[in-house]
C-alpha cells in the first residue's frame, strides 16, 4: 500500500511498505525560491524522527531537512549534486531528497494527510 504524508516542517513522504522517499513539499520550495546547493545525507546513516538529515541552499536562505522518521538512509537522489533545481520543477516527484528504512511504523500517525498540511499552511 502507498500513502502521502506530510511533516510540519515542510517534508513530504511517501510510504510504501517499509521504505519513505522523502523531499520537501512544493510549499516550501516556492518559499525558498531558486535552489543552488542540496547537502544530501550519507547512505546507511541511521537517523531518528527530528534529526537535520540534510540542507537546502537557495538564492533567498538556507533550510534545513528533517528526518519525518526514525530509520536507516537507504538512497539518495544524487541527481540533485548536479541538478539541485530539480527540486524547483518537481518537488514532489523527480526532486526527491532521500530514500530510508522506517524502524517505527508507529510515528507515522505523527504525519499530517494532505488536508491536514493545507489547511496547516494556510494558518501561516
């Protein structure tokens, strides 16, 4: 099974089975404006829920990425050592950030469905 969820800081994650992609959402890349650099995390790091697993320069700042769970970096998009404006065209596709193994399916009811982040942006 796949589902969508979303962090309120910004990641999105897709779940299926035992593996999340994760990048940030579409939200935020417009926030951030034009992406020049994307610092990704080490494949086989282990990571827990809250941990900054990687970071994002753009013309306007710096943001930092989050780990949406606790679990084992399993892939990263390394298109995006070249291409860091993959992250501008298609965020939440092609502009994924990194791969992980989820070691407690239980923090996903911490994520928020797609619903839940609008309406979480739009109180900002």
């Amino acid at each position: 099974m796949r589902m969508k969820k979303y962090t309120r800081t910004h990641e999105w994650v897709e779940i299926e089975g035992k593996v999340a992609t994760v990048g940030i959402t579409n939200h935020a890349q417009e926030e951030l404006g034009d992406v020049v650099y994307v610092d990704l995390p080490e494949v086989g790091k282990e990571v827990k829920k809250g941990d900054v697993v990687a970071s994002i320069e753009s013309v306007k700042a710096a943001a930092d990425v989050y780990a949406p769970l606790s679990g084992k970096i399993t892939e990263v998009n390394e298109r995006l050592e070249t291409e860091p404006e993959l992250i501008n065209k298609d965020a939440e596709g092609e502009g994924w950030i990194f791969k992980m193994e989820i070691a407690d399916e239980s923090e996903l009811s911490d994520l928020l469905d797609e619903q839940a982040y609008k309406e979480f942006c739009e109180q900002k």
